[in-house]
C-alpha cells in the first residue's frame, strides 16, 4: 500500500511516556526545530516559540505546579515530580501575532502543528517524546515560571529523553476512514 517513508512515520507515530535519563543536546535539538517550522503557517507569522527545561528547570515547573494546585504532603511532592519523568521538556507555546487576516485559532494550530511535527522528528532521530498538558498548564504560577506574554498561552510540554531498551509496542486503535472523511 503505502511504503514512503513519511507515511510509515506517521503510522507508527507513538506517545513514549516514560523515557530513559538521555537526553538530545540543544545541537541536536535546533535542526528539528528548524525541519518542524516548515508546517503549514498562514502570512508566515510564526507565531510559536518554544523553551528548553533541563536540570533545576524542572523543579521551578514543579514547585510551579504544587503553587497552581490545593495539594499538599504526598500529593504535593506527587505533582512536583511530574516534570522530572524526562531529562528534556520542550515547552511549546503559541505565540500569536497581531493580523486581521490569521485568526488566534489559526494561530494556535501553527503552534500545534509545530509540536507535533517535532514529535515525529524526535522519533525518527532515535527519541522517545511524549505531549503532555494537564488541568496547571494555564494556572498562574506556571505562565509566570515560563514567561509568558499577553498573547501567548503554554499548549504543553513534549517530555523527551531516551527510548527504554524495553519499551513495548504503541497501542493505537485503528479508524475507519469511512466514518471520518465524508463528501460536501
């Protein structure tokens, strides 16, 4: 049926959610970038960003989260370790510029399609990647931990690190395209 070589990596596109402590270095990191900033962008607006959280980073989104939160004691040291389950987390944030003619929405899904562009690469370049948001991704502490302007909003992270030797096989059920792609 389909054999290129894009085809094979989209239909076998994967969530790792648990990743080994390896991590790409930035090096490796800014070409996928630059490859993921190819996706479809009306007027070319590039409105997205992302930022690096490696090492202490991801104990400020931690100490972020446990702020945004009601929880404390287990809970609390529970929800603070969440960032530290991948050595890499890239945050990605959409950045919307000002245009009358690309709507915010439009916009955002610049952003997304960015973010998953860049999942596919990572895989492809040997990385476990994962797209993790949550109920704290727009709370105050965490906006504020990451810097965020007036028109921007956080659409998540992608924790990144190594593929376990272990790792089991993706689970994704399949669709019937029949009962997703109609006729106008």
């Amino acid at each position: 049926m389909h054999s290129s070589a894009v085809f094979q990596a989209v239909n076998s596109r994967r969530s790792y959610s648990k990743v080994t402590a390896l991590a790409p270095t930035r090096a490796e990191v800014l070409p996928l970038v630059a490859a993921a900033a190819r996706v479809a962008d009306h007027g070319a607006l590039r409105p997205w960003r992302l930022l690096e959280l490696r090492g202490d980073a991801r104990d400020r989104l931690g100490a972020a989260f446990v702020a945004a939160s009601v929880c404390e004691g287990v809970e609390a040291l529970k929800l603070a370790g969440k960032p530290l389950r991948a050595p890499l987390l890239l945050a990605v944030i959409a950045s919307r510029r000002v245009s009358f003619k690309v709507a915010d929405w439009e916009q955002d899904a610049v952003a997304a399609g960015v973010a998953h562009v860049l999942t596919l690469l990572l895989e492809d370049a040997g990385w476990g990647a994962m797209w993790r948001t949550g109920p704290l991704v727009r709370s105050a502490p965490v906006r504020e931990l990451h810097g965020l302007g007036d028109d921007e909003e956080l659409l998540g992270w992608l924790y990144v690190g190594g593929v376990p030797a272990d790792c089991k096989p993706g689970v994704r059920l399949s669709i019937e395209p029949e009962e997703f792609l109609g006729v106008l």
